[in-house]
C-alpha cells in the first residue's frame, strides 16, 4: 500500500526528471515541427530544378514565414536541383549566389542581402540581381532590312525567315528576330557577327550566288572556338564527376558514422544532424556542379554540329 510518503517521494522522482529531459527537447525540432526559441527556425525543402521565381515559391511553401523580395528581372534565372534538409532561410538563400550566363551570352548574377527583423530570428532576403552590359561575344547591335525585293511569288517571308533563323543558329548565343509584315521590314538584334551573316544570307537570297571566303573564315574560327570549349567542358565534367563520387560516398560514411555514434551515446541527436546536413549540402553543390556541366556539354555539342554542316553546306561540302 502506498503511503503519503511514498507518494511524495515518486512526485519529487518525476519532477527531476521532467526538468532533465526538458533541456535534450529543446535542442532539436521534435516530430511536432517545434522549433527552438533561440535560433532560427529550420526547415526542409526538395527543389526538383527550374526558375528563380518556382524556387522562392517552394521555399515561401515550406517555410511559410520566409520574407523575400526579389527583382522581377532575376525571375528566370536557372536554379539546380536541391534537397536541403534542417536549414535556416538565410542559409537556403546563401545557395543562390552565383552567375550563369544568359542566352544572349552577357553574365547574370544574383546576390544575397540578409536584413535583420526585430524580435525575429528570421532575417528578411533581398535578391541582388545583376546583369551584364556586354556579351562575351561582343556588343548587342540591332539592324533591319527590307524583304520587299526577296520575297517573291515562289519563296514567301516564312521561307526567307526560316532560312535567317537557320544561319542565327549555328551562333552559340541567342538573337532577337521580329519580322513587320505590312511593311516587311526584318529587324534583328545580335553580335556584328551575327548581322553580317545575316545580311550575307538575305544577299544569297536575292540571287547572289557567290561565296565568300570571310563568311567560311569566320565560321571556321567559330568552329575552332567551339571545339576548344568542348574540350574544357569535358575535362570540367569528369572532375565535375569525380567529385560527386566522394561526395556520395562521405555522405554515406557520415551517415553510417554518426548513426553508430547516436547509437552509443558517443553522438547527440543535434550534433548527427549537423553532422549528416554538412555532408549531404556537400553532395548537393557536387550534383548540381555534375547536372550543369553535363548541360553545357550537351549545348555545345549542338551548336558545333550546326555550325559544321552549315559550313559544309556554305563551301560546297568541301570542309
């Protein structure tokens, strides 16, 4: 039978214990998605790739209290696959950073400018988002031409378009073509390289049947360039790939590691985490580096082929 004192001392058992286990809560988000007072909340995302403005939503999705301004100019600017586990907004946002290039070949770059909010431990995150004024193949230019004496009765402006985008596509950067119907003006903006071939193109059509040995020269340099990018993007790729090998295996080391550690007691649960999040964030930026250079090296395989047939087709198939 218990007695008073019995029952007074199983109450002073338990509230010692409560007070200890409290602190080992605290420490880590439980299964309820609580999150500790005095850091700032984390939380898990899986980005399958895309566009800036897809990526924001995710995060604002999974962490509905997430303040973010971003320009809208930087909305399509390509973000990789990501799966980020126990991670604060700053920290998610920190990823972004970097450049790409544009289609019209000018730099793009994005920025990250935490603003502290007070009374939270969540900063508020503007986007910085930069763009270059030049191309790395030369300056934007813009030019037009009057299709009137090319357009005939047995080639209309769909074939003389047709045959302008075909030319523009052995470019490695993209072009911006518009085409007046009521006045059939084209007007195209693109590198000086660009517009001259463009210009000789519409030359070949109005019955111009010579060659012209700068127009092969020019392609021929432009075919040598991609070449020598082919084969920096394919030394890039293998590293690219050695180093998400060892990335995936430290990962599945750190994992191992730290389950046998939480285990033994060796390792608390928070410190497994941390542990683990280095390692996966590791094997991440090591897939992504791994997808980009894959895609690079699959662009510059099309640009190269165009641009050799549309060389072997302009010299007679002789090169």
């Amino acid at each position: 039978m218990l007695t008073r004192r019995h029952l007074a001392k199983i109450f002073v058992l338990v509230s010692i214990a409560s007070a200890c286990a409290a602190p080992l809560f605290a420490q880590a988000p439980g299964q309820d998605g609580r999150q500790p007072t005095n850091s700032p909340p984390l939380f898990n995302l899986d980005f399958p790739g895309g566009e800036l403005n897809a990526f924001l939503e995710a995060v604002r999705t999974a962490h509905p209290g997430a303040n973010v301004v971003s320009p809208q100019d930087a909305a399509s600017f390509p973000i990789p696959p990501m799966q980020l586990r126990n991670i604060t907004l700053e920290a998610a946002m920190r990823l972004l950073e970097g450049t790409a290039e544009l289609p019209d070949g000018r730099e793009a770059r994005i920025g990250i400018a935490p603003i502290g909010v007070s009374g939270s431990w969540d900063p508020a995150v503007r986007v910085k988002y930069e763009v270059s004024t030049r191309s790395r193949w030369g300056e934007l230019q813009s030019s037009v031409w009057s299709l009137t004496e090319t357009i005939s009765s047995n080639r209309s402006a769909d074939d003389v378009l047709g045959a302008v985008q075909v030319a523009l596509a052995t470019f490695p950067v993209e072009s911006t073509i518009r085409f007046h119907e009521p006045t059939s003006l084209l007007i195209v903006r693109g590198t000086e390289a660009q517009l001259q071939l463009v210009d000789k193109t519409l030359g070949q059509l109005r019955g111009d049947t010579s060659r012209s040995s700068s127009e092969a020269d020019s392609f021929g340099a432009l075919i040598r360039s991609l070449e020598s990018q082919l084969i920096e993007t394919q030394a890039r790729l293998r590293v690219a790939q050695k180093r998400e090998e060892v990335a995936r295996k430290a990962f599945v080391a750190k994992s191992d590691d730290a389950q046998a550690q939480l285990k033994s007691g060796a390792m608390s649960p928070v410190a497994a985490e941390s542990w683990i999040g280095e390692a996966e964030l590791e094997l991440v930026e090591a897939e992504a580096e791994h997808q980009i250079a894959q895609e690079e090296l699959r662009q510059l395989s099309m640009r190269l082929k165009d641009a050799r047939d549309y060389l072997s087709k302009i010299t007679g198939g002789g090169k």
